[in-house]
C-alpha cells in the first residue's frame, strides 16, 4: 500500500492511501464536525458505452447503463440499502454523471456502521430480470420528467450541437429505448469491468480519524486482481458539428446555452487559468455582465462552467434570454477583446482572490471536501494541487487560457417557447 | 457550541450562535411581515433592490467587485414563507480574517458593506432610482416565467394557490406579473419604510465570535426609526378543512404529468414534532409509505413526497406521475393515508424516522445556512428550541401519536398538470 499525508496550503491535512489492489481512500479529518459525509465511488459514468480489457476485443452497452446500474445497486437478495441505511438513521443517495458512479451518505452517529453498510452492498450486485423490468419502469419516468425540463434540454442540445462521436452528448440516463435493452448479465458484465478497486476510490471528511478509517476500509475491501480497461477513442474531431440549435417547448421563457469547444485540456494549471479567465470574462463584476444586464439580456440564471473530463472540455455558458443571439454575440466580442488585450492586472488580482475565498469556502464543510476529493481521485490530481495552482497563477496564464476559446469552434443552442 | 439571544431594540433580536468549527461568519438579517397579497410582488423585489448597490457601492458592478476583493463574500436575498408571515433575509458570509490574506479584516469590511446595504440604500426623494428597480423588475418577471419552465416547482406552487385561495396565502411565491409592472420606485420606498418600522427583526450571527460592535451598530441604525406596529409572527391562521374537494386539472405540452394533493390538518392539538414524524412516515425517508408502495412496488412515479407545515395546518403530497397512471397514484395516495390511519405500520418506520430526522437536526451543527434557517423559522413557536433540543422531543412519539394526527386529516384539493389531450 501507498499512502502519505499532504497538507493543504489552508491547513487541513488529506490522508492519501492506495490500497494493493489499486483502490485509492482519501480522507480529510474534521474533528470538530459532527458529521462525517463518505463517498464509495467508481471512475465509471455515462460515457463509457464502449470498452475493451484487451485492446482488441471492444464491447458496446446501451445509453445509460451506468445510471441504470446505480439504481440497481441498491438492492440485494435480502432487501435494499436504504433499508438498512433506515436503521442508522443517515441520509444516503448516489449520482451518476458523465465520468463518474458515487454512493454516498452523510452522519452524525454509528459513522462505522454506515460505512460497513456502503462498502458491503457496493460490493454485492444483484440484479435479476424482474428487478432489471421494475426499474424499466422507475427510470423511464425520471427520463420524462427532464425531457420536461428546458434547462436540461437546452444543455444537452448544446452538447448534440459540439460533439459528433462523443458519448458525451448522450443523456446520463439514456433513452427509454436505450434502457429497454438493458438485462441482468449486461449489468453484470458492466459492474465487474468498472467496479474493480482498481477503478474506484473512497473519500471522507469529517469527524473522523484517518488512519483508522482506513485500517477498517482495508479490511473490508474483497481481493481482487486489477483490471485493465481500455475506452474506446472515439476519434473526436476539434470541428462542432453545428454551429446552432434551436428547440421549441412549452416553456414560459427562452432556455441558451452558448458553447465553445476546445481539445482536452489535462493540466491542472491551465484549468486553474481557464476558470479564472471565465470570471474575468462573464463574473458579476465584468464589464460584460454589467453590459448584459442593462441591456436586459439576461437575469440572475447566467453562469458560465468549466466543463471537462478527461477526454472533452468546453467552456459553457447558460441561463435564460429573451435575445439568445445577441448575448452570444456580445460574448463573443468580450472573447475576441480579451484574447487581444489581456485582462486588467487589478481585475485578474481580483479574480485570484475571489477564488481563493472560494477555496477557503468549500473546506468549510465536509460535504464541499468530500466533492474535492472525489473530484481529485476521478481527475488524477494529487490533493490540493489546483489550490497551489492557483496561488502560482499570473495574469500571462489567464491571458494564455483565454486564446483557447475558438469563435469559430462555438455553436449556440435555443429552447424556444412553443406558438 | 454556544448561544445568545439578546434584544437589540424594539421587535429586534440578536441571535448569537458561537460555532468554531467553520471558515466563515454567516450574518442574517430577517423581517417578518404578515403574507398580503397585494404586497406580495415589492417584497419580493425588495431584497433583491437592496442587495444589488446602496449609497456607497453605486452599481451591482461596483457592489460585486468589493465582495470578490472581499475574497468571494456572498450576498443572500430572499423572500419566503414562514408561518404566517413573509420573512425578507438579507444576509451574509464571509472568510474568517485568519484566512484573509495580508492582514486584512475580511469580516469587519463585510459587516460594512451589509450595513451600507440594508441602511444605506441608494435612494433620493423617498424614491428608489428608476433604472435599478426596472432591471429588478425584469428579473422578478423572469423569475415568474423561468418558475413555470420548472412543472416540479410550479406545480407543487400551483397546488398551495388552489388550497388558500381564499386567503393571503394563496398570493403565489412572486406575487403575480400584474403587480411586478405597478411598482414604482416611490411604492417599493414605502414598503423599505414599512419594513424598517413595523418588520418583527432577527439578526442571526454563526461563527466563531460575534463580529465587534455589531448588535450596538444594528441597534443606532433602529434608534433613528420610530417602531411601532409590530408584526405579532405567532399568530397563525391554520387551512380550515372544508366540505368539498377542489378539483383543478391543467393540460400543457408536458411529456410528464403531476399530481398534487393538499389536506388540511388539525395541528394544533398535536406538537410540531408529532406532525413532521407523520408526515415522514407517509412520504418522506425511503422506508416511508408513499416511497415504498406508490413508487418502488407498484412504479407509479419518479418522486411522491409528502410535507406538513405544521403552523398552516396543512399536509401535501407531491409526485411526478404518467398521464395514464393519475388516477391510480391518487387512489393509492389515499390507500397508504388510510393505511397510516389504521395504524399499519410499525417499529421498523417509527424508529426509521426518528433516527432520520435526528440525524439531520444533529447534521445542522455543520451548515452554516441550515443553521440559520433553523434559528429564523424558530421564531413563530414557543420555546426557542435548537436543533438538538428539539431532536429530544421525537423520544416520547407514540404509534398512536401518529395514528390520530393522520385522523385529523381532511382532503381539501386534488391538481393535476397533465399533457395535452391528443386530437
């Protein structure tokens, strides 16, 4: 086993682990908390469809897989999770996203029992294909209810409009038709790929101690041999595939989200410089989001994302407008002066601070720091790299970032309201 | 943790909660005013006037740019529900100065700015100015528009209209478009007025000290103001159970329907305790009712929740069902009632709810803001109980507690949202 102790710059302590079989424990100790928030993980989400173990042999698995094996996982031959998670009194839930499965709780007593409870029923699938056609049912209303949603319409759109191979464009939890292929030995054959140790990771903050946490996680962890998983390369071109889409619904106001698609982006400090760019450029307190809103071009739902994973990045922009068009227009224009100029040193120090609070902000709870790890075991990054990156960044970096937003590589997309 | 409460001047309290274990001081400021319908739409724009420039930071631009010198210090804004009143919060959170880099006092220049806001506003002629108060309309307009996009939140929205629709509660969370376009900036001043002298006002403060002075500061800023008319925020006027159920269906190009139904309970001779564990063994944890028939045995729907609000005397339930499937949901919604009602039910769901609920009341010690909604809604009971305190109170619930609080209930409204009848 691996394991040290790094120290954060704000100084909390992250105990790094990884165990023999390749499952990496991350744990921040906050002994002055009284809850204690865990998360049993795997680097697996929605946009593994297609994987090999030998490089050569590539097996394909329907749109939202994933999603749906989170679902089952709950169950075991003798009840579910949440039963026994009843009987502790913590609050437990799991998430699927693009690159990522996490089962999670949160606690304030029998912390151990709880952790028991997770590692166990992550470890023991069960699926039958009685239960596999019950959640047919479940998910299948869950899908409805965001094909219901214009916010998560347009963004998906959006994605539809930027990437031509990639599975990221395809909802996280699959279409109705897509999950109606789904059966107990596809779930079976996903679940022993992804949910080898040596694919996932724990991480826990709270009013816990480190080493003994991770003495019990050793424990209870089953042997296992590491696998080797190969995605397959989608081939991605850098070219969007639309530069606009426009959907209508039945919705009260426009939905946009404007897209700039740029090639991956790996190292953390460029990161780092494109989120600090990306609150020069649209933060509350630019001179573009000053413009936008006199204007009454948008309202209190614009945000701009940082959107990336391993394998795609772009830079989102999202919220509601009446002129969708002219707001991508004066974006745009804000990319085109900055990529030219550079930003302002007292703005980018401004910037950097209002960072670094958020920083300070996000260790100030354990649900916050277990999100940081969990994003820190899924990305690669050893803990507290982006804080130290951050602390290095100058405004040449920012100005750098900023030169990887491709006006030409953009494409806009609309939910319209329907006549 | 430690606590204190103090009075600051008239029908203002200062609430204290000493906590060590967080980066950041989180200050609230709440007013209490009782729900009127025709006031609705200025509250809501109120909070969000205040919070966006005063005297001293003349545009939201220069406001923001202060709070992100003041290392990503944020500003709160909100108008929502509490008993019978509205509560308008204004609040704040900002890093602890031994994070501040430099030297600087982040937490003092924040009280500042806060200051500057609630009391200071950038007004002239008893008027707020026409330009910030027109981008503060826009954006409440939005709010309205942008709400109904969401067919969760507006239908649990629309289902609380139908069951106080004859009284101030049904005023919907914005107010209505109608009375957004007749504020002017002369109508909000008076309402800002109103607020400062007639307003029951609390002052949370979670962190690890209390910032210098600020209780004396809040307590010169009210001196100046005559007080007078008080809000009384424990007074309540529970949902009246009626003879008949108000049946509303709506249809929208929706590919999910909804289904909303509202109770009137008769709270009063039960504690709020009593009511919230009733209320989370019918349609609250995983072990409950509604989530473990209506949704995992029988695949009605993607979510069935049921709250109470204790003080308004009402339960509702809310969940996401298919078009075909209404009917059903809605009868099996009465069925787990009815099942509660005959006390079918057992160790298993009570201590389930109890070690729940405890959990969370224990989990609030570590969330600033969830302490602080906590200490504001608090207000309206008697006793001012913490989150522990109260967690004590589910100990002595009965089987029967709950059986007889579920007897109380009576139907009151039935809303669907459906998709359109295909031509």
């Amino acid at each position: 086993m691996q394991k040290q102790i790094i120290q954060s710059p704000l100084g909390d302590k992250c105990l790094y682990a990884v165990l023999d079989n390749g499952l990496k424990v991350l744990v921040v100790e906050k002994e002055k908390f009284s809850s204690a928030y865990a998360v049993f993980g795997t680097h697996y989400g929605s946009i593994d469809t297609s994987f090999s173990s030998d490089g050569e042999n590539f097996v394909s698995v329907p749109e939202g897989i994933a999603h749906f094996l989170e679902h089952k996982l709950f169950e075991s031959e003798d009840g579910d999770a949440f039963t026994r998670f009843s009987k502790t009194g913590a609050y437990a839930n799991a998430y699927t996203s693009f690159d990522r499965t996490c089962y999670l709780f949160s606690c304030s007593t029998a912390f151990y029992d709880n952790l028991d409870i997770l590692l166990d029923f992550v470890q023991h699938p069960y699926f039958t294909a009685e239960t596999v056609k019950k959640e047919q049912g479940i998910i299948g209303q869950e899908i409805k209810m965001y094909d219901d949603n214009p916010e998560w319409c347009v963004f998906f759109n959006v994605l539809k409009a930027l990437y031509k191979n990639h599975p990221v464009k395809i909802d996280i939890a699959g279409t109705v038709e897509s999950i109606a292929e789904i059966d107990d030995k596809l779930l079976y054959s996903c679940y022993n790929t992804f949910y080898n140790p040596s694919n996932m990771f724990v991480c826990i903050a709270g009013n816990v101690k480190s080493e003994e946490v991770l003495s019990f996680i050793e424990k209870r962890i089953k042997p296992s041999e590491s696998i080797n998983i190969i995605r397959t390369d989608f081939k991605e071109p850098y070219e969007t595939v639309n530069s606009e889409i426009t959907e209508k619904m039945d919705c009260a106001i426009p939905q946009f989200c404007y897209g700039y698609k740029l090639n991956t982006v790996k190292d953390v400090k460029q990161r780092i410089a494109l989120n600090v760019a990306l609150d020069l450029i649209s933060g509350d307190f630019s001179p573009l989001y000053k413009s936008l809103t006199d204007e009454g071009l948008i309202n209190d739902s614009f945000d701009a994302d940082l959107f990336y994973s391993e394998s795609y990045t772009a830079v989102l922009f999202q919220g509601e407008s009446v002129y969708p068009k002219k707001v991508k227009a004066e974006i745009d224009r804000a990319v085109r002066e900055y990529a030219v100029k550079g930003f302002d040193k007292d703005m980018f120090e401004t910037a950097k601070k209002s960072a670094y609070g958020d920083n300070v902000k996000q260790f100030g709870n354990v649900k916050g720091i277990s999100l940081l790890l969990t994003e820190y075991a899924v990305s690669g990054i050893m803990p507290f790299e982006d804080i130290k990156a951050l602390k290095e960044l100058t405004v040449e970096d920012v100005n750098e970032a900023v030169k990887l937003l491709d006006i030409k590589n953009s494409a806009l997309s609309v939910i319209e309201k329907e006549e | 943790m430690h606590y204190l409460q103090t009075d600051i001047a008239k029908g203002v309290k200062g609430i204290f909660i000493e906590n060590d274990r967080f980066n950041t001081t989180y200050i609230s400021v709440n007013f209490f005013l009782p729900v009127l319908r025709a006031e609705q739409s200025k509250r809501v724009v109120l909070p969000y006037i205040l919070t966006s420039c005063s005297q001293k930071y003349k545009t939201y631009t220069e406001l923001n740019r202060a709070l992100a010198d003041l290392y990503s210090a944020d500003i709160y804004a909100s108008t929502q529900r509490i008993g019978n009143c509205v509560c308008i919060k204004i609040a704040l959170s900002t890093i602890n100065d031994r994070f501040a880099l430099n030297g600087q006092s982040s937490v003092k220049q924040s009280v500042d700015l806060l200051m500057s806001l609630i009391f200071n506003p950038k007004v002239e002629n008893a008027s707020f100015f026409e330009e910030n108060l027109n981008t503060e309309k826009r954006k409440t307009e939005e709010q309205i528009l942008s709400e109904m996009n969401d067919k969760r939140a507006y239908s649990a929205d629309r289902l609380l209209s139908e069951m106080f629709k004859n009284s101030e509660h049904g005023v919907g969370r914005y107010g209505s478009l109608e009375d957004v376009k007749k504020i002017d900036g002369k109508n909000l001043f008076d309402a800002y007025e109103e607020l400062l002298r007639s307003a029951f006002v609390t002052v949370n403060v979670i962190g690890e000290k209390l910032p210098d002075g600020l209780f004396e500061r809040i307590s010169d800023c009210f001196s100046g103001i005559k007080r007078e008319n008080i809000t009384d925020v424990k007074v309540l006027s529970p949902l009246k159970a009626t003879d008949s159920i108000n049946y509303v269906t709506e249809r929208q190009n929706v590919l999910q329907g909804k289904l909303g139904m509202g109770f009137s309970l008769d709270t009063k001779a039960f504690s709020q305790s009593e009511a919230l564990i009733f209320a989370d063994i019918f349609g609250g944890g995983p072990y409950s009712k509604l989530f473990s028939n209506v949704r995992e045995k029988m695949s009605l729907c993607y979510y069935c929740n049921a709250s109470v609000n204790y003080g308004l005397g009402y339960l509702t339930v809310n969940s996401g069902v298919e078009a075909i499937n209404a009917e059903k949901a809605q009868n099996e919604i009465i069925n787990q009632l009815t099942a509660i009602k005959n006390g079918d039910f057992g160790d298993f769901e009570i201590s389930s709810s109890k070690k729940a609920i405890t959990d969370n009341c224990k989990s609030h010690y570590d969330n600033q803001s969830l302490l602080d909604r906590w200490y504001t809604s608090r207000v309206i009971y008697d006793g001012f109980l913490s989150p522990n305190e109260y967690a004590q109170t589910f100990e002595e619930i009965t089987k029967e507690n709950i059986i007889n609080i579920a007897k109380t209930e009576r139907p009151n409204t039935v809303y669907k949202l459906l998709p359109q009848e295909e031509k």
